[in-house]
C-alpha cells in the first residue's frame, strides 16, 4: 500500500497507536496527533525501535480546537500529498448518576466525541473529494445501541456519532467516499479512570475483571475495513469480547 496515507486522531495511545503500527507496518504513510505531548514522545520512541518511523508524521493538536486540526490537515497533505483513510478515534468517558451530571463534562465529551470528530471530517473532506475516493471510519461504541445505568450521556454521544455516520455516509457516496463506524465493547486501554474501573468491576462485573478486547483487535478491523475492494463497504461492524 505504499504511498497511501491514513490520518488517526487520538493515535499515540491504546487503539490509534495499535492501527497507526499496523499501518506503518504495511507500508502506509501515517500522521497521528493527540493533545498529549508525552504521549506523542513515548509513540515515536516505540515506532523508531521498530524502525517504523520514516513513514510517520506526529502532531500536537487538541481535537476541539479549529484551528490546531486544520494545521493537522495541511500538515498531512503537505507531507504525504493525500488522505486516503480518516480514522476518527479520539474520544473521552464521562459516567455517572443523572442526578449528579456535571454540565462542563458533558459539554467537553460532547466537543470531543461528536464536534471534533465532525470538524476534523469537514476538513479532510474537501481533499477526498476532489481525488473521488476516500475511507471514513468512525470509531463508536456498542453503548450507541446499548443504553447503560451512568452511561447514559456517554451514549448520548455514542448515538450521535452513529447517526451522524448515517447521514454522512448518504451524502458523500456519490463522491467515491465510503463512510464506516466500528461499534466495540470492553478494550483494555487507559480509557476509564481507576475510579471508573472500580465501580464497573463491583457493580456490573460482580468482582471479576471480564474479557476485554485488544487495542490490536480493533486495529485489524480497521484493516478489514479498509482492505475491501472498491465494489464493496463494511457499512458497520460490531466487535465483542468472547469467552
């Protein structure tokens, strides 16, 4: 796949790093950003050691903000001319009771999970349809289908993404443009707090830590995804721990 080019929010950690090495690893070219300066640090210092950083562009930018996801975007196609795969990754957690809602936090999982996934595909749109094709994935979560005690303003989020993905997908097929989203369930990544993993463990796990999926699990639904042929779209896709 050489000379082909994936752009991966959030990907210096858990899931984006997994499909930013996987990428790499097939010969992609991959620009990755986060808002999290040693993260970027400890990513480049993992894709130098395996020797995967020639092909590789990491940015600092905050997903909520305009301004850095359009440096982001220039970025990339000053680098690597192109954007063939948008993987929209980045997100946050906010669970608690209903009662207890704090408006700021939902507000910021709001501009996270939904505005700066939407903004960031406004912006690379514009060069995939100029080029006729392009791959949008969105990343979601099966609590867009599922509804949870405290996890209801997470899923709130969650359910926009997915009918935002709907709508998108319609609109942009006539471009060559095929739109994904990726439901998952339980990863074993930093994506709860130690205070969240407790409660989850006491009250929904009965004291036991269940199956979780792996960052690389979803990395190679990605590839899946983005491995079918031209006649052919994965529309959504659900993945679930088994066992």
């Amino acid at each position: 796949m050489q000379n082909k080019t994936i752009l991966i929010s959030g990907g210096t950690t858990g899931i984006g790093a997994a499909t930013a090495v996987k990428f790499l690893e097939d010969g992609w070219q991959v620009c990755v950003f986060s808002d999290r300066a040693d993260h970027n640090q400890d990513f480049l210092k993992l894709a130098k050691a395996q020797g995967l950083h020639q092909r590789l562009l990491i940015l600092k930018a905050d997903i909520t903000k305009e301004k850095e996801l359009k440096k982001v975007v220039a970025e990339t196609k000053k680098k690597f001319k192109t954007v063939d795969v948008l993987f929209n990754n980045a997100g946050m957690g906010y669970f608690t009771d209903a009662d207890k809602m704090d408006v700021k936090k939902f507000d910021q999982m709001m501009e996270i999970n939904v505005i700066g996934m939407a903004d960031l595909t406004k912006l690379v749109l514009p060069i995939m349809k100029k080029q006729k094709r392009g791959q949008i994935i969105n990343n979601a979560s099966i609590a867009a289908k599922i509804g949870h005690a405290k996890s209801e303003f997470y899923a709130a989020t969650k359910s926009a993404v997915m009918r935002y993905s709907e709508g998108l997908r319609a609109e942009v097929a006539k471009f060559g443009i095929k739109v994904s989203v990726i439901y998952t369930s339980t990863v074993k990544t930093e994506f709860w707090s130690k205070k969240e993993f407790a409660r989850r463990k006491k009250e929904n796990w009965h004291g036991k830590e269940p199956v979780f999926l792996s960052p690389n699990d979803i990395a190679s639904t990605v590839q899946f995804i983005v491995g079918q042929p031209s006649n052919s779209v994965v529309s959504d896709i659900t993945i679930m721990p088994f066992g």
